[in-house]
C-alpha cells in the first residue's frame, strides 16, 4: 500500500479566527474547515487531521463535531492528555487519537509526548480511548526509550516528530534521517504503525524517503500555505503525488 496522507486542516480554522473569533456565529465567517476537509479529500487525502486545543485557537468544539459528522474518510483527532480533551474525544469518536503534549505558550506542537515521564496518565488514556474502540498513536521524539514505552502501554501507532528534521541544515539532516529511521524499526519491530509529521513540506519530503516502514504522514502548514496559490484540492494532489513515490515494501 502506498504511502497515506493525513491532511491537518487546522490553519484553515487559524485564518478564519483571525478575523472571527469573536463573532463565531456570524454568517461572514470564513474559510470553512468542512470546506477544506471535503477539498482535501477530492485532492486525494486519506485522512483528516484536527487538534482542539485547550485555549481554542483555531480548530473550535463545533468544527470536530461539524467535520466528524460530514467526513467520509479517517478522522485523527489530534488532543492533549486532559479530563476535558478525553471526554470531547469519547463524544466525537473519532476514527484515530494523537496524543501530543501541550503547552499554552507555544506557537505550535514543539516537542514530543514523554511517554517515559508521563507513562500512567499516558496508559490510562490510552486505554480509555481505546475501550470507545478508538486506534491511539502517541506523538513522540524519534528517541528509542520513547517507542519502546509506547509499545508497552500498547498503543497502536506512533507519529514519529519530524520538526528536528524539518530545522535541521547541512549534515545535521542526515543525523536527524537516521534518528528517524532507527526508531521506525525498533517501533515496526515491536508492532507498531509507523506515521510521521511536523515541518514536512514539498521540498523535504524525498529525504524522509530513507525512512522505512513509513505508514502515513500528517501534513499540514506547507499543504494550506500552497492552497493559498493553487487552491486545496491542487496542494494535497500535489503532496499526494510526491509521496506516490515512497519505497513502500522495501524493508531493510
Ligand atoms: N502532527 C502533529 C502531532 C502536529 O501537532 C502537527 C502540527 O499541528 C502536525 C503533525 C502537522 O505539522 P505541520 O503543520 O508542520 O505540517
């Protein structure tokens, strides 16, 4: 099977905040999130990815529920680790959960979940989760304690945090492939799915290639940021297109 492509939409809800936030019922407001989930899937997106965060910044309460009802494919509901996140994940059962860690300051998800430092709130989690009948992955640093814990607690994916790969320059990016790499073998050793994402965009992607076992990338900003010139559809047929040619099979 080919490479799958979540298609994170949050950046959608972003700009329409920008200008909304305070008048969430206004007929004016936009871009819709339903919109561009329906315009991702045309252009080929396997699944959809959206976090609701805890102060609310972009994706709202309203937009998961929205998109959970009218979405055909996947939904990868991403969330942190708190009573609230679970109960809303519990009410929208969606098809897939994220665990990723939070912080209000940040600008965007920066490190991975320490499944090692948080392994009971993390387990108890998952298994909640699970008991709904939803598929966990835990979003975590390509660090080898961390895939190890997370096969432990038993979930069924990790998403393998590439913002290090992303930022990395010069001979650095190589050091950060071969980090990625070893832990998508220890972790595909121990049965878990492999998926990877953060800073991904149309130009670093070949290089993750050398990565194996690969299942599915979660893309977001370079995929809205194209959008804005080619329209939605287009961007995720592109990024579709590139990732066809992932060594899918080839196993070291
Ligand atoms: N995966 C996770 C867990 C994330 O938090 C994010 C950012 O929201 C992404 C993937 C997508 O990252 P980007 O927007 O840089 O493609």
């Amino acid at each position: 099977m080919s490479l799958l492509l979540g298609v994170n939409i949050d950046h959608v809800a972003t700009l329409r905040q920008a200008r909304y936030a305070l008048l969430p019922d206004s007929p004016n407001a936009e871009p819709s999130p339903v919109d561009a989930a329906h315009d991702s899937i045309e252009g080929g997106a396997d699944s959809i990815t959206i976090h609701v965060r805890g102060d609310r910044r972009h994706m709202q309460d309203r937009d998961a529920k929205l998109i959970r009802a009218e979405i055909g494919v996947p939904i990868n509901f991403e969330m942190g680790i708190t009573e609230e996140m679970i109960a809303l994940a519990l009410e929208l059962r969606p098809q897939f959960a994220c665990l990723v860690p939070e912080t209000r300051e940040e600008v965007t998800t920066e490190g991975g979940l320490d499944v090692v430092g948080r392994r009971r709130e993390t387990g108890d989690c998952i298994r909640r989760l699970q008991a709904a009948g939803i598929r966990v992955s835990l979003f975590i640093d390509p660090d080898l304690d961390q895939v190890k814990a997370s096969a432990e607690l038993g979930a069924e994916m990790v998403e393998l945090h590439t913002g290090c790969f992303a930022n990395a320059e010069g001979d650095a990016v190589e050091t950060e492939v071969q980090r990625l790499a070893d832990a998508a073998r220890l972790g595909h050793s121990l049965g878990l799915q492999i998926n990877a994402g953060h800073g991904i965009n149309y130009g670093n992607l070949f290089r993750l290639f050398a990565v194996p076992h690969l299942t599915e990338l979660n893309i977001g900003h370079s995929i809205v940021s194209r959008a804005m010139r080619v329209g939605m559809m287009e961007a995720v047929r592109q990024m579709k297109q590139l990732m066809a040619t992932y060594p899918t099979g080839a196993c070291d």
